[in-house]
C-alpha cells in the first residue's frame, strides 16, 4: 500500500497516483488532508512551482473527494492568501465539495475574488502539472463565481459588495458577467428575508487558526542557545530575548512574493506594536519578526524590510535571523515551510505567543490574524505571568487606560492656554491692579495682593505651552494648531509692548485657545486612529 | 532642403511603421482591424494597421480573437506576428481594460511559445518569463537540463529564469557553471547563483583566482557583495594589498572598500592607507581616480 508519510521522494508522477489513489479510496481520503500540510517531507527541496502544482492536484482531489472539516482551513488559507491562480481556482472548486455551505465561507470566496481578479490566468483541471494553452480553460474567477452561486443565500452577506464589482468599469471580466450573474440570482434566491441560522457560526474546521496551550506547554530548552543576529547586527541568544516576559513572534522573509502574506504580516506587526504602545504595554511585551531566509536575511536587509513597513526596531522590539540556521526552529515551532535548498517554497502564515519562559502559549496560523486578537491574547498571558510570579491570583494587569495621558494633555493644554490669558490682562502696574480690584469689588471678590513676579511666571508657561503644541504638532503631523499658538502668542507679546496695541490681545487670546483646542483634537484623532478607531 | 531637416525627417519616418501615411488621420478601429487580419493585403499596410491597433485589441470579442489568431497562425508573415505581439502587449498595460482578454492572452502566448520562429518564442518566453509563467520555466529549465529540447540559448534561459528567484534554477545553472556551453551561458548562470545564498564560497573562489577573466571575478565581487557582505570586504583589502593583482579587479575592490567599509576599520588600517596612498600617485588612472576617492572619504 501506498504510504503518505513516505512520499518525500516520489517523481511528480508518482506523487499525482499516490493522489489519485487516495481519493478514491474512502478510507484513505483523510490522508489528503496531511499532505496539504507545508512542512510535509513531500515538499522537501521541491521548487516553488511544482509545490504549487502538487498542492492543487491534492485540493482538486479533495473537490472530488469532498472537503472535511479538517481539510476545510487549507482550502479557506488559500483563498484568503492565496495569489497563484492555479491554486485560487483549484481551492475555489474545492469548496464546492464542502458538505455544509456556510455564511462564513462566503467572505473567503470574496476576498479571493478581489484578490485574483486582476491576475485571471487561464488554468488547466484535466491531467496533473498540465497548463492551459488552449480555449479550454477555467480561470480563478470562474471558478469563484460559481463557487458563490453554490452559497447561493449563505453569500448574502456579500451580494453587496458583487455587485458593485459588477457595476464598477472592469470590476470583473467581460465575458464573465454571465457567471456573475447568474451568481447574483443564486444569492438572492431562497427565501429573502429568513436570516440565516449559520451566519455566525464558524465552521468547525476554522477553529484551528487558533490554539491556545495552557498547561501543556513544550519547553523551550532545545532552542535556548539558538543565537540570533537582529537588525542591527548585536546577537543575542533565545534565552536572552524571549525569557521573562511575554512576546510576540511572527515569521517572514524578505523574497516572499505573496504580497498578502510576509509583507502584510510585518506591517501587521508594525500596527501590532502601536496598538501595544498605545495601551502602555510596549515594555512589557516584546515583539519579534524571525526570518525563515537567515541565509540570505541579512541584518541590513531585515532592518530595511522593516523601516519599510513602519516596524519599531529596538532593544525589546527586533528584527531577528538565526545564526547557525532555521533548523532548531523550524522543529521547535513545528513551522509551516519547506525549503528548497535555502530558500522557502512554501509557507503559511503564523503567529506565536510565547509566555515569560519561552514556551509558545497560543499560535495563529494560516489565516490573516487580527491585531488586536494577538494583543489580547499577549495580554492574558501577561496577566497569567503576574499571577505565577506572586504564587496566586493577583489584580490582573490591564492595558493602561487609553485615555489617561490623554486627560494630563488635555489639562496641560488648559493650563498653557490660560497663562497666555494671564500674560495678555496681567496689570502694568500696582495702579492697573487696583483698578482690576475695584472692578472685584464691584462683584463682591475678596482683595488680592499685587504679586508682580506672576507675569514672568505666566509668560513662562506661556513658552512651555508653545513648545507642547509643537511636540504634539510633531508627533502628529499637523503643525497647524502650532502656527496658530505662535501667532497668538506673538499678538499677546506686541500687546504688552506698551506700543498702544492692547486690544491685539484679544486676538491673542482667541488664537491660542483655537490652535490649543485645534493641537488637542488633532491628538486626540491621532490615538483613536492607533487603535484602530475612526481617524 | 537642409541636411538638418532631411536628417529629422527621416528620423521621424524611422520611427513610424512602415506604410503609415503621413499626416494620416485615426482611422476607425474596425477598418484597422479589417486591414491587419486581411492576408490579401501587403505586409507593410497590414503592420501599420497593426501598430494603430492596441487600444482596438480589447473593444470586442471579435476584435481579441483575430488579434490573437494572427499571432497564433505560423501561414501568417513573422513581421506580422510580431506587431500583433507589439500590439496586445502594449494593450496590456491598460490593465482595467484588457483584463477581459488577459486569460486568452496568456493561454495564446502559451501555444506560441513553442513557435518554430526563434524570435517570436523567444519574445513571447520573455513576456511570459517576467509574469513568472509556470509553464514558461518549466520550458525554460527542461532546455537547460536537455539541450536537445531548448527552445532558446542557454545563457537566454538563464537570464529569463532568473526572473523570478523561485524558480528552481538554481541546480541548472550550477550545472552549467560546471560544464560550461559557452562563455556567455557561463556568465549568465553566475549572475542567476548571485542570489543564491549557498554560492558565496563558489563565488570567494572566483575572486581570488587570477586565472579567471575579470567580468567573471567582477560578477563574483558583486555577488559577495549581495551575499556576504563581510567576506567581499576581506578579499577586497587582501586584492588591494597584493601587487601582482589586475587593474581592473583592484579598482572593483577599492570601489567596494570606498562604498561599503566599515569607516572605523578602514580608517585604521595602517597598512591598507599606506598602500593606498601609494596607488594615489604609482597606479593606472582609473586606479589613481578610485584612490583619491577613497583618501577623500578616509580623511587624506
């Protein structure tokens, strides 16, 4: 009998009969699912163009076959990732055989649609390794299409969105709109306005983007010595970086083509890393990008890749390439990658958590992750690592409240754009103050004494209120508020020249407390943006 | 007439297809696309339609199917071909519009990539080489693994496949390294094993051999460079410092040293500052050139 752990060092040939035979045979067709797996031996010192071919002879089997829940995550990888048309179609067509067509799955034929549309090649389902060169072919697009008319209702959740493709100057191919429409009648058919009893439900299959590890943590022992160079050149070893609190890893490298997968990952990251920023937490989680290409990632490269996509690089923030290799690794993360000599053919996309010893807490992988997920999650470990530290349970350690700094800015602001009213009506002299008193008078005030070392105290606020705009209009790139404080605290300095222009100090006034307000609000925009509010 | 006007004359005829008439006005894309699909009409007129026709490429069905079947057809004249393969691919860049006719574009080229006309598949490998075809490579590397089933020169192959750095040729063009066909495949498989990380120590090799022609040891410098940083530094100071090295290869290294020292070091190697210094005034002048860079940026 065939063996699939043993296929590493079949011919194509052999590995498409070995496909084949698993298909057809009921009780063997489980084993496909183990051969979509990235770090399977039969991929081993394959290139990146067979690797595509094999794994859309195994998806077009499993179309065949029929998807399992078990399979259904690497058909669903591949159409939110995927960019190589052959195996967007082969997944989209594989789908089909889904026995439970889910709202949830709509979304994935969607974004595959706007991912692949403008790379619609012509593809070729008939014998394994053939590419069509003839007119009959299927295309991505096509097969996507269909795919959306079998969700038929279950798409309503992107019915919207097909048809403004379909509306949209080159939304989608010409001779295709009779596919989309026909997908579009099949999502409007049914029963309109019966909600769908599934829309929320993930299918099963879906739950293993994500896994949390809580009691059963692999130790980190084999790869503690493992020494790492970081974007800066400086090594440092994985017991060094990774021991004593929680952090963050994500895989990459710098030759990924698949613009969805590598280069979003690290300008995820670079979100990632503010959103942890934003809630006091930067010093307390680290993050780091490893490369699965140290052989060609060098130090300068990463740190490029990086400063590219906006990645914080530091002490506690890194940009990381092992040394003697990616094998020690590769087994402790159990990665998803093979490799053709150095280089990668294929890899998924993942995501750790690891707790304060090293250990990987909880994995993300194949699935885009969200930002804010990870640091959520980073932050339970946190709060379990609290909690181990003081021997039981401890207050849990919260994000710092967002909005705290924001109310010290606020006051100061408040405080700054008041001496610049203090500096514009403080009194010439005794005399003037008195006048002032006679006006409290009036309204019942108690007296106060003439302290005339105030002015020069208010004008000194006045300054640091000047030099907090501009930190803040730095910080954010909006330098307006600036120039409006400037110029009202230059109309309160000429009013006070004694040149007769006192009543410039009211536009003084009102010119500070617009660009105080402006500089507030400008920062206050800046944060909610950062995470991931409305800008 | 003056020399002058006739010469911009004929430089503007040079560049407008043969048989277009001066002056012509646009003419409507239906008599265009009658003109270039007539096999009855003369070469020359058929080109010029042609070369009018790429924004009519995509208008119709119709329009994309005689376009293509022009291309396709080994009875239509190669001039002809070849201006249809101009013209769909200059249509491509409209990305929006010919994204209609993209998947037959591409199953087209597929088929004619096998044409018997050597210029014609190597044009459309090229256009299908740079989309990183699967098929295209697939063509390309069974050429460089049996010569007998090549459809363009290896040294061709090799700078097509190299294209895309996942494209598994790296074995090939070790192979070819090795066992050179020609000088020029030999040169163009170093600059594919350029981006191969595993190379650098071939590459080491190559520099330091006196023996090898000095494209060669430049290419390898350059590769190091990509590579190994560290290691082209090291032999760049060891080729400075030895007097029986080539001009040519002592002018890379110092280049290298100039652009990508560490400042620090450089600055302190007394050795390598004195033999410099000398370069300045005893070496050629090319050397001379590089060497007062080199001691401007050095501080002498």
């Amino acid at each position: 009998m065939q063996n699939v752990a043993m296929a590493g060092a079949r011919s194509e040939t052999e590995f498409a009969s070995l496909v084949d035979a698993l298909a057809a045979d009921p009780d063997r067709r489980e084993q496909l699912t183990e051969l979509l797996r990235e770090d399977h031996p039969v991929y081993d010192q394959r290139g990146a163009a067979t690797t595509v071919r094999m794994r859309g002879w195994v998806l077009l089997a499993l179309a065949r076959a029929g998807v399992s829940d078990a399979a259904l995550i690497f058909v669903l990888e591949e159409l939110d990732a995927g960019v190589d048309a052959y195996l967007v179609a082969a997944a989209a067509r594989a789908l089909r055989s889904y026995p439970s067509p889910n709202a949830a799955l709509a979304p994935f034929a969607m974004r595959a649609l706007t991912n692949i549309r403008y790379h619609d090649e012509p593809v070729s389902f008939e014998g394994y390794g053939e590419y069509a060169d003839s007119s009959s072919y299927t295309t991505p697009v096509r097969e996507l299409l269909v795919t959306l008319a079998w969700l038929g209702p279950h798409a309503r959740g992107v019915l919207h969105e097909v048809e403004a493709l379909r509306a949209q100057h080159g939304g989608l191919p010409k001779k295709l709109l009779v596919e989309v429409d026909r997908a579009v009648e099949a999502i409007r058919g049914g029963q309109a306005d019966e909600p769908d009893a599934d829309c929320c439900t993930l299918p099963n299959g879906l739950s293993s983007t994500f896994s949390w590890a809580l009691g059963s943590r692999r130790g980190s022992e084999s790869i503690e010595s493992t020494v790492f160079e970081d974007h800066g050149g400086a090594s440092v070893t994985f017991r060094e970086f990774f021991r004593g609190h929680p952090s963050i890893v994500v895989f990459f490298y710098t030759r990924c083509d698949n613009p969805l997968k590598c280069s979003l990952t690290v300008t995820k990251l670079a979100r990632l890393q503010k959103l942890l920023e934003a809630q006091g937490l930067d010093d307390q989680i680290y993050t780091a990008a490893i490369t699965y290409d140290p052989a060609f990632d060098l130090p300068a490269r990463i740190h490029a890749y990086g400063q590219n996509r906006g990645v914080r690089m530091d002490d506690r923030h890194r940009m990381l390439r092992a040394t003697d290799g990616v094998n020690a690794l590769r087994s402790h993360f159990k990665l998803g990658v093979n490799f053709i000599e150095s280089l990668v053919n294929r890899h998924r996309i993942e995501a750790y958590i690891l707790d304060a010893e090293g250990r990987i807490a909880a994995s993300f992988e194949r699935i885009q992750w969200d930002e804010q997920q990870l640091v959520d999650r980073a932050i339970e470990v946190l709060n379990e690592t609290s909690n181990e530290k003081s021997g039981g349970p401890v207050p849990e350690v919260s994000p710092r409240p967002v909005d705290a700094p924001a109310r010290g800015k606020t006051a100061s602001t408040m405080l700054g754009t008041l001496a610049s009213v203090g500096v514009a009506f403080f009194p010439k002299c005794p005399i003037c103050w008195a006048g002032y008193l006679s006006m409290f008078g009036v309204a019942g005030l108690e007296r106060i004494p003439y302290y005339p070392w105030l002015q020069p105290l208010l004008f000194a606020v006045m300054l640091i209120n000047l030099a907090s705009v501009w930190l803040r209009g730095r910080s954010t790139g909006r330098m307006s508020g600036f120039y409006l404080v400037s110029a009202g605290a230059f109309a309160i300095v000429v009013s006070k020249l004694g040149l007769g222009l006192e009543s410039v100090a009211i536009w003084g006034i009102a010119l500070t407390l617009a660009g105080s307000l402006l500089s507030a609000l400008n920062a206050k925009g800046r944060r909610l943006t950062a995470r991931g509010g409305p800008a | 007439m003056s020399k002058k006007s006739k010469a911009s004359k004929s430089s503007k005829s040079a560049r407008k297809p043969k048989g277009a008439k001066k002056g012509a006005a646009k003419r409507p894309s239906g008599r265009l696309m009658s003109v270039a699909t007539n096999a009855r009409k003369a070469i020359n007129e058929r080109v010029a339609a042609i070369a009018e026709a790429p924004l009519a490429v995509c208008e119709s069905d119709e329009n994309l199917q005689s376009m293509l079947n022009v291309l396709r057809s080994e009875e239509e004249p190669i001039e002809v071909r070849l201006a249809a393969l101009q013209a769909i691919q200059a249509a491509s860049f409209s990305v929006v519009t010919f994204e209609s006719c993209r998947s037959e574009y591409i199953a087209t080229l597929r088929q004619v990539a096998t044409d018997p006309d050597m210029e014609l598949r190597q044009r459309v490998l090229g256009i299908l080489a740079r989309e990183k075809d699967g098929f295209a490579q697939r063509k390309l590397l069974e050429g460089l693994q049996n010569p007998e089933k090549a459809l363009v020169p290896p040294e061709k192959a090799l700078q097509l496949l190299s294209n895309d750095v996942h494209a598994e040729a790296y074995a090939a063009a070790r192979e070819i390294v090795n066992n050179p066909p020609s000088d020029t495949a030999r040169r163009e498989a170093l600059r594919l094993l350029a981006a191969d990380a595993t190379a650098a120590p071939m590459f080491e090799k190559l520099l330091r051999d006196k023996d090898e022609q000095a494209e060669i040891r430049q290419i390898s410098a350059s590769a190091l460079q990509a590579l190994k940083p560290e290691k082209l530094q090291e032999h760049a100071r060891a080729i400075l410092l030895d007097t029986s090295e080539y001009d040519d290869i002592q002018a890379t290294s110092l280049t290298a040293i100039t652009q990508f020292g560490d400042e620090q070091a450089v600055a302190e190697d007394k050795t390598l500052m004195r033999r410099i210094d000398n370069m300045k005034d005893e070496a050629s002048t090319k050397i001379k050139q590089s060497a007062r860079r080199f001691l401007t940026k050095y501080g002498q």
